[in-house]
C-alpha cells in the first residue's frame, strides 16, 4: 500500500516537508519548507498541490511561520497569527480546504491563552489533527469507494487526485489503491492533464510506483475512449463541492463528464468532508484561479504558442452536478438530488 508522503513535519518537526511536485516524474526530491515565503511559495507554484494536501499544508505552514515569534508580547503575536493565516489563505483561491483549515487553526489559537508558546503548541496539535484526519477520510474514501470499482474495471482519471494530493491515500484513486490491494484488476487511463500535466507526471508516476497498471492519454483522446467502449467508469477529486452539488476540479473535468454523459458512462468524484462548501450555493460562485499565460505558452521550455497570442488559463472549471453519478465522501455515496445543507451534517447512514 502507499507509502507516499506528499506533505507532512520534517523528522525534527520545525519545517513542513513535502515531496516537490514540480520535479516529478523525473526526480523525487524532498523539500523542508521552513518560512512563510517558502510555503507560499511551494503553494504558488504547485510544488506542493491537490486541495487535501494544500491544507494540509497551510495549517502545518501557520505553525512553522509562527514559532519564530513566541517572543513577542501576545496582543502582538495574535494579530501576527491572524495575518499569517491571510497571507497563507490568499495563496490559491479555489480549493476550499485551504481556507476550512485556516480556519481552524484561527479557532484553535483564539481558544487557547496568552501564551504564544501555548499557542503555537495548541497550532501544532490542531496541524497535525488536520493530516491525521486527512488520512483517515481518504481511507474511508476508499472502502466506500470500493463497490464501485468491479474487478476488471477500466477507469477514466483527470488531474491528480492521488497521494501526492492529499496527505494519505488519495481521494479519486483511493478505491483503486483498495480495489488493487483486494486482488481486482483495475486498469487506469490517466488524461494528461494539459497544461501543467499532473496526469501523466503525477498520476502516472504514483500508479506506477504502485504496480497498478496505467495509460496516458492526451486530453483529447478521452472522449473517443469512452466510444469504443475502452472506459467503464471515470473518477476524480474535487476542490470545492457546492452546496446544490456543483464541483470545481481541475480544467477540463468538465468536459469529461459531459463525454461520459453522452456514452452512458458512471461520472463519479470523490472527495473529503473538508472538500464540501455548503456556504456556496451553486458553482457560479465558486472562485476559479487563473494562472499565468506561459502555463500554456512554455510551461516546460519551448514556446507553444505564438508570444503575440492571448491566453486564457484558469486553473479550474465547474461540472453541474446533473452529470455527476454520485460523490463519494468519507461520509458515503452521496446520489442525487444533492443538498449539502450547513446544518445538519448528513450522517453515513443517511447518505448511504
Ligand atoms: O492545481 P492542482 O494540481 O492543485 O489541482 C488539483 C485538482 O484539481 C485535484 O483534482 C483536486 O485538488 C482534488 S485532489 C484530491
């Protein structure tokens, strides 16, 4: 089983470690991230990615850039706990995890006393429940994920929504890990995942590693895939799920489900209760990314695109959740219609 551990302490617990998904699949490089610059910037620039993960991540970050300044007289430190929650929130505005574990970590510093030693201890436990917690919704993920997946089954990803994503399992391919491990033969097609291909470098990479067979295919392929009948089912994650339903994922998650809705194929997405947003109401409200035109002019070297050319590159795009089969959470399989009220949270036998 895996044993990846995209984002977790360093072994002497000042820095947040994370594999830097920029190098792979060439390299496999470990990197501490020791300041509020460098968690930023690894958010920034995707060496650490995947809505779980950047939680993960943010709520570990609060700590690392805060223990510096226990020093400090505590009206002082407390507006400084505030502002490097901002600073850290602001990175990436489309994954909810990352504010819901900001959050958090807010709630868990104006709960705790003066003390900016204390405070920073009680960050570090929250941060820390926040990976545990993680990996415990990806597993349970997976196993309820698992019905899903027949022995045999040809399965469709887009984006990475694996380990490298999270800090356990996975999300979409956490049933695969458990479908795999239980002796079925799954077989995976990973969409690379233009522009900044986290299929074929991410997915691809952690699949492999773990002896269950996958194919890459350009994104444009997919659709014809799923014609000559070569794909059973598609899954993928999510980074924010709205209340009615709608999901953001990576650019291009749209027009997968509209594919597997034409060829009467399963469209699932599986996601961790941080991933539910139940104060959006539709995904018109949800906040897409844009990133930087060279993504798509020369994201990995040579140019692709004339320089002269405008360029459109959100990070996300939102699929309605009419095409959407079901949405597997650590709390069950969620089937439409879908109503992610605030209050009360469905229990797992409600939704099952
Ligand atoms: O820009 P990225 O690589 O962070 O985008 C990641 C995705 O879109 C994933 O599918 C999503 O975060 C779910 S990860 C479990």
């Amino acid at each position: 089983m895996q044993t990846i551990r995209a984002v977790d302490w360093s072994s002497d617990g000042v820095a947040v470690r994370i594999i830097d998904q920029r190098r792979l699949p060439g390299e496999f490089v470990e990197r501490d991230l020791a300041t509020l610059d460098e968690i930023c910037d690894a958010i920034r620039t995707l060496a650490v990615r995947g809505a779980p993960a950047i939680g993960v991540a943010g709520a570990m970050g609060m700590v690392v850039a805060l223990s510096a300044f226990t020093d400090e007289p505590p009206a002082r430190f407390r507006e400084r706990v505030r502002s490097v929650g901002a600073t850290i929130r602001a990175t990436r505005p489309t994954a909810v995890n990352l504010p819901w574990a900001i959050d958090r970590m807010l709630r868990a510093a104006a709960a705790s006393t003066n003390s900016p030693h204390v405070i920073v201890d009680a960050l570090r436990a929250e941060a820390t429940s926040i990976r545990d917690e993680d990996r415990a919704m990806c597993e349970r993920i997976g196993m309820n994920g698992l019905p899903l997946l027949p022995d045999g089954a040809r399965v469709l990803t887009h984006c990475n929504a694996g380990a490298l994503a999270t800090a356990g399992i996975g999300t979409a391919l956490a049933p695969v890990y458990l479908a795999a491990a239980a002796g079925r033969r799954i077989e995976v097609f990973a969409d690379e995942t233009r522009p900044l291909l986290q299929g074929s470098r991410l997915t691809s990479w952690e699949l492999t590693r773990a002896g269950i067979p996958v194919t890459v295919i350009a994104d444009n392929m997919a659709a014809s895939l799923m014609r000559a009948g070569r794909i059973d089912l598609c899954i993928v994650g999510a980074d924010r799920i709205a209340r009615n339903g709608d999901v953001a994922n990576k650019v291009g998650t749209y027009g997968v489900a509209v594919a597997a809705h034409h060829h009467g194929i399963p469209f699932y997405v599986a996601a961790p209760w941080s991933t539910f947003d139940p104060a959006t109401p539709h995904g018109g409200a949800i906040e897409i990314e844009q990133r930087n035109a060279d993504e798509i002019r020369c994201g990995f070297g040579p140019l692709t695109a004339t320089p002269e050319a405008a360029v459109y590159n959100p990070a996300f795009d939102v699929t309605p959740s009419a095409l959407i089969t079901a949405i597997v959470s650590d709390r069950g399989v969620h089937r439409p219609p879908y109503d992610f009220a605030p209050t009360p949270l469905p229990t797992a036998a409600a939704v099952a």
